[in-house]
C-alpha cells in the first residue's frame, strides 16, 4: 500500500486558509477537472480502463468501496457483506435499504445480479469479465445477493469494490450488449447530467446517494484532453480547477510548490508502466528467446530521465514498490543492458536478424510518442531489431492490440485495488485482460493458490515465484513506476484525496476554499 507524501501549497498565510468555510454562492460553483485519461465507454460492461472507471467512482455504486488510502473494502451499496462459513467460495451481501436510480426505481438484488451477470455474458474484449474468473454464479433474493465462486478466492471482495462491481438499472440496460450513448444510470454520489465524448462529462451531485461517503461533493465538469499539452495550456489559460492525469513530464518536473498560486499533491503511486508482447504464433515475437533479447537491451533509466524527467522510477518487477510481493525479478535475470547477451541468444536460438515486428501506442496520451522513439533507438542501435512504429487513436488502439494486431506495445496499469493480485491474473494470467496471448500452467497455478489466503501478507512466496517464471517467459516487460500528480488552484482543497491506490477517483472530495 503507497504511503502519500503530499506536498500542500497554502495560498492563505498561515494553516488558518485549509479552515475557510465556502460561501453559498461558492457551494453550487462548478469545479472543472481536466485530464487526458479518455472514456472508452459509459456502461461499465463495456470498459477496462482508468477514464471510464474514474467515471464509474462517481456515477455508479459498487456494493462496496474504499475510504481513501484504505487497505480493506468498506460497505458502499451494501449494508454488510462477508464469506459465509466453511471457506472462500461463497460471499454473501445485503443491499442498503431505500437506494434509487435516476429513473425513480428502487435497487434490488436482482439489479445487483443482473450486473454482475450481464458483465460475464458481454465478455467485452476491452471490458472487465477477466476480473470474474472465479465466479461462478449469482443468487439474488429481495435484497440479499450471494456470489457462488468456482474456487476459493479471498480477493473476490476486492473485484467486487471495482468498476467492474458497478450496479446498474436492470431495465435500462441490455443483458447481452454493452449500451450506447450518452446516459448512464447509476446510484452514485453524482449524477451524470451531460456528456460529450472525448470533450466533457457534467456531474451533479445526487441529493439521495446513501453509501461509503459523508455525502455528495460539489457540481463537477470533466474536461477530456486528448494531449498533455493542451492539458497544461488549458491549466495555464486558467479553464480547468484542477489538473491531473497528466501533464508533460517537463512540466510536472517544473512544478514549484512555493508557487502561491496553485496547490500541488505529489505522492507514490501503484501505477505502472509495462511494455507489452503479442506471444502468438503469428507474431516474431512468438519466440521467448526473441522477448528475452529485448529484454537484454531495453534500459528504463534512459526512459525515466529523458523522456519522463525524473517523474518515473525504473521498474524491475510485475507489482510495483509498496505493494506486497514487490521483487526485482527483471534486474536479476537482465541485471545491466548487454547487446551480446542479446546477441548470443538470437544467435543459439538460430534467429534470423534484424527481427522486425511492428510497435503500437495510443496518440496523445502522456509522452507516448516519445517513448515509443526511444524504446526504437535502443533496441535498433544493436543492430538486432527493426521497430515499425504506429500511432492509433487511443479507442482503436485498444481494439487493435486486444485483436492482436499489433506485435508489441506499451500501456499504463493503475491498481484496480490494493493487492497483488491486480498485477497477476488481469496482466499474465490464461486469458488476461491485455490479451496477449500468453498462457502458463505454472504462473495459473500460483494466482490461484495466492488467492486462497484471506491473510494476504502471506501471499508473498507465491509472488516471488510467480515473477521469477514470468521474467523467464517475458510476456511483458516492466518499465516504470509512476509517481501521482495532482495539481489544483489555490482555492481549492480535497486535491490530496482525489485518487490513490484504491483506485477509486473521489470528486466528491473536491471543495472550494
């Protein structure tokens, strides 16, 4: 679990500022959010990705959440839930009395079941069923649902807090099709009352949420960019509150938290960064030598300290630093850049170089761009490799290295909760959320006895195995660990709560000074 190191930037002299009450006038004013983070889809069936579940924090309830920096879920939508007695498999909730989706309807168990279920039935290629595994099948009975898990699973209640958990409006949404445009329908602490895609989402807040919050925040307008730069030009130009999520790295590097003219949250993130193999046989990178060579060659610190500024840290392991089950699996079986190694590897393996394979990014999202030249110039400077590089808009960039399409590709990974288990089954188990193609008995075996252990710090041998097998099979390569941002104007307060490694995105905390 990360421990926030926040750096708060007082506009007012003296602690006295943080303790100003609002005014009325400034209670219903809009706070605008920018990001670059895109929303693939409104239906939580339909998307796997950190825009769309940021929305989902706010817009729908889950049966269960997180206080910030939690460790353990909290009852949301739920009343109590809990494994019943006799083991992991069966987990039981009852539903708070008295909550009400946007048409008037009243959320029963059969709203919760019917989500749970159509999410496993849609089985979107970019949407979250891979974190439902373990589940078998739902009973719901007025206002009790219980969850029949087709092995032991202590992390069930994790999933369940996520995005994926969202509960929806069982005659507002299809069973079997993820649902299209512009209105969702949930029980969270907002509304969503306006949507423009890839433009902005407005949020008004849901006078009748009862949950895991004190209440519902402030009105909210999400404003989507699709560059960090315009991002920081709208944070210049003054047209966004708050800005998070991201801005260029040179500019986060620059920011002085002695300006009075903004306050800035910067603490240890879970999130990653992995660079990312097509395993199939389709694709040169089928081999595990030739996965192994890159592995040779990629060097991180270069990455960090000139394409990311120092805002990244080198990463050498599957689950990042704070997180149970942390190793150094990578830096132990690659321990230094070496184009011989790489060279004698190809060479015993009788691989025909330059090996050419084509390399995907999502187009303006964070320094995509420039990593992608960069990940190129190493690997083409031993002479082993030619990269074909290729910007997608980020939708179809999704779709393309889900499809398998694309060789070879870097995304970024924020923890859908606080365990280990969200770096193992959705990133390298048989049938992962990235799909790319990569299947090993041995890595199966070690997620599903690591999720038998309700006391999760015993988990750890299980990761270390895991991430040693996984760095000898090198389905994806670690990159870096991200540092979390939050910058917001001086008049605002709540920016340190916004996001951590819950992954939960509370607006609600935002608040005019």
């Amino acid at each position: 679990m990360r421990i926030l190191l926040t750096l708060l930037v007082l506009a007012v002299v003296g602690v006295g500022g943080w303790q100003l009450l609002p005014s009325q006038g400034d209670k219903n004013k809009t706070i605008k959010v920018g990001t670059t983070d895109a929303v693939t889809a409104l239906d939580p069936a339909g998307a796997y990705d950190a825009g769309s579940w940021a929305l989902y924090s706010n817009v729908f309830q889950s049966l269960l959440s997180y206080a910030p920096d939690g460790t353990s879920p909290v009852p949301d939508a739920a009343k109590e839930c809990g494994f019943l007695k006799g083991g992991l498999r069966t987990y039981r909730c009852e539903l708070r009395d008295g909550l009400t989706f946007p048409s008037g309807r009243t959320m029963t168990a059969e709203d919760v079941k019917y989500s749970f279920d159509r999410v496993k039935k849609i089985n979107s290629k970019v949407g979250p069923a891979s974190l439902f595994s373990t589940l078998g099948s739902v009973d719901a009975d007025g206002m009790t649902v219980t969850f029949h898990l087709s092995s032991p699973d202590a992390t069930f209640p994790f999933k369940v807090a996520t995005g994926a958990g969202s509960i929806v409006d069982h005659t507002r949404y299809a069973l079997d099709a993820v649902r299209t445009g512009t209105e969702a329908d949930g029980t969270g602490p907002y509304r969503l009352s306006g949507y423009a895609k890839d433009k902005s989402a407005d949020l008004k807040p849901n006078g009748s949420y009862e949950g895991a919050n004190s209440g519902s925040g402030r009105p909210v307008q999400m404003l989507y960019y699709t560059e960090g730069s315009a991002l920081d030009k709208a944070w210049q130009d003054k047209q966004v509150d708050v800005a998070t999520r991201t801005l260029p790295p040179k500019v986060l590097a620059a920011l002085n938290p002695s300006d009075p003219r903004q306050r800035v949250s910067e603490s240890d993130s879970s999130e990653t960064r992995n660079l990312y193999f097509n395993t199939r046989a389709s694709s040169p990178l089928h081999d595990t030598d030739v996965r192994r060579a890159i592995a040779w060659l990629i060097d991180r610190q270069a990455l960090a300290s000139t394409v990311y500024d120092g805002t990244v840290d080198p990463l050498y392991s599957l689950v990042p630093a704070g997180i149970t089950g942390h190793t150094t699996a990578y830096f132990d079986a690659y321990p230094a850049q070496s184009a011989d190694q790489a060279r004698k590897l190809l060479r015993e393996a009788g691989v025909s170089t330059p090996v050419r394979f084509t390399y995907g990014y999502g187009a303006g999202r964070g320094a995509g761009a420039e990593e992608a030249a960069e990940i190129k110039r190493q690997l083409e400077a031993s002479g082993l490799f030619k990269v074909d590089v290729k910007p997608y808009e980020w939708t179809d960039f999704q779709k393309q290295y889900t499809a398998g399409k694309i060789d070879a590709w870097a995304v970024g990974w924020v923890a859908d909760y606080p365990d280990p288990d969200t770096f193992g089954s959705p990133l390298v188990g048989t049938g992962s959320s990235l799909n790319t193609g990569y299947s090993n008995k041995t890595v199966d075996h070690l997620i599903a006895d690591s999720q038998q252990y309700a006391d999760r710090s015993r988990v750890s041998d299980d990761f270390r195995d895991l991430q040693d097998q996984v760095a000898k099979d090198v389905p994806l390569i670690p990159l870096w660990q991200q540092k979390e941002y939050v910058v917001t104007t001086e008049d605002i307060g709540g920016g340190q709560y916004l996001s951590d490694a819950t992954g939960v995105f509370r607006l609600w905390k935002l608040s005019w000074i």
